[in-house]
C-alpha cells in the first residue's frame, strides 16, 4: 500500500493501535500453566471488541485468531492445548484489518525465569528490529534493512532466518513489495513516499532456515536453536517513519 492522505494514515494508525494493544493484553495475561488456545481467546476477544477481524483467518483461513508460537516453533504457530512453561520463549504475531485496512505486529517474550543468554537474545532482537525500521525512508534502497540488521546481527554473533523476510501490507495482508529481506542483500528495489511494509528480523544463536512442520502452518528452525522476532508495520517518508503499531 502506499499512503496518499491523512485519512488514509490515520485508519491504518488505527488498525495499528489495535493490533499492539492487543499483543500488549495477550503478553500480560500470559502466565505458566494456561493452554495457547486459552491465550488465543483473549487475543479474538479483544479484536472483536475493538471491531477488527483476524487477518490469518480471514484471508488464509489459519485454525487461531492469532500466532503464537512457543520454543522450537518459530512461526505461525496454531494455539491448542500446548500449556504455557516457566522459561519458555512465546512469539505472540497479532495481524487484523479494520475498514479495509491491515496491520501487522509480533514480538518474543519471555516466561520467567530464563537463563540470561534468553534475556539477551530478546533484547537483541528487538534491537534489530529497531535498527532495521531506522532504515526505512522514501528513495531508500529496500536492502538498507537487511544489510543494517546483517552488520548488527553478525557483530555479535548471531545469524539470521534467510526464508521468511518482510513484506508490504495495508490493504492485504502480503502485497507488494514482497520478500522484503531482513537479511544482507544486493536487492535493487527502491522505498517510495508513502509505503507500507512490515519490518521483522527473525534473529537467533545458529539457525539459517524456517522448515515446515507436520501440520501445514507451524515453522521450526534449521538447524534447531533458539529464534526470536520482532515486528512493526511502518509507513516510508522523506523524514523520519512512522511506526503505526504502537498501542498508544
């Protein structure tokens, strides 16, 4: 999508506050011992309370109103019956449209207590994340994003998932521009004023790939190791962005 107006800025802001505020809620919920299906529910209800629609279930039919996916499960992870562990990693990905509009955020969070390197790998990520949406701006090369989060990635050891990058949303869910790498690239494609896309690193301590689990939605790393991310969407402009998936 690429903004044309204030109005159209200020619904997809709104869309964008929802689905933070309602990752936020999920978060503080969260607690050992309840099922992923039970985090789920609070999630649907706080999108419907807030007149949005689930947009993994609307446009792709995904079996949860939102993603959540614990420890070896990377992404688009189906809440079920799986119960919520001290020290687990929980990845909740919350993305909905509201009046034909799309947002999409997630983040990593920890339950309590975590071996310090987790606490680390967070904070990590997050900060690829960021340096990575710092990127973002009109008649920038779309590889600025990757290429920062590389230096920053491989600077302290990391490695980065090179099969599920970004991607323009708006008025879809995934549109154009597609297979936004958050990874070093010599891709060629330029930001315009105005455009919509989601920036979302996925970053770890030694996996390099996303593999299909057995249930058709659910991504496991290769080689197995601990992965986090961390997601906003983000508007381009000739100044500084405009990050719409903050819940204030």
């Amino acid at each position: 999508m690429t903004i044309t107006d204030q109005h159209e800025l200020e619904g997809l802001r709104e869309i964008g506050r929802i689905v933070a505020r309602t990752m936020r809620a999920m978060a503080k919920a969260m607690e050992p011992g309840m099922t992923t299906a039970e985090l789920d529910d609070i999630g649907r209800d706080m999108l419907e309370r807030e007149g949005a629609e689930s947009a993994p279930q609307s446009c792709y039919g995904f079996p949860g109103a939102t993603c959540i996916s614990v420890n070896e499960e990377i992404a688009h992870g189906i809440p079920g019956e799986r119960i919520i562990a001290r020290g687990d990693l929980v990845n909740i990905d919350v993305s909905a449209s509201k009046n034909g509009l799309f947002a999409d955020t997630g983040a990593t969070y920890l339950v309590p207590p975590v071996p310090a390197s987790r606490t680390r790998l967070c904070r990590d990520g997050r900060r690829a994340m960021e340096i990575g949406v710092a990127q973002v701006g009109a008649d920038r090369p779309l590889a600025d994003i990757g290429n920062a989060i590389g230096r920053f990635a491989s600077g302290r050891g990391y490695s980065l998932i090179r099969n599920l990058a970004s991607h323009g949303v708006g008025r879809a869910l995934h549109e154009a521009p597609e297979a936004v790498p958050t990874w070093p690239t010599r891709d060629a494609r330029r930001m315009h004023r105005g455009l919509v896309l989601t920036v979302e690193p996925f970053l770890s301590r030694g996996a390099h790939m996303a593999v299909d689990g057995d249930d058709g939605w659910t991504l496991y790393s290769e080689p197995r190791a601990a992965v986090v991310q961390y997601e906003h969407t983000v508007v381009a402009t000739d100044r500084e962005p405009i990050v719409v998936t903050l819940p204030d």
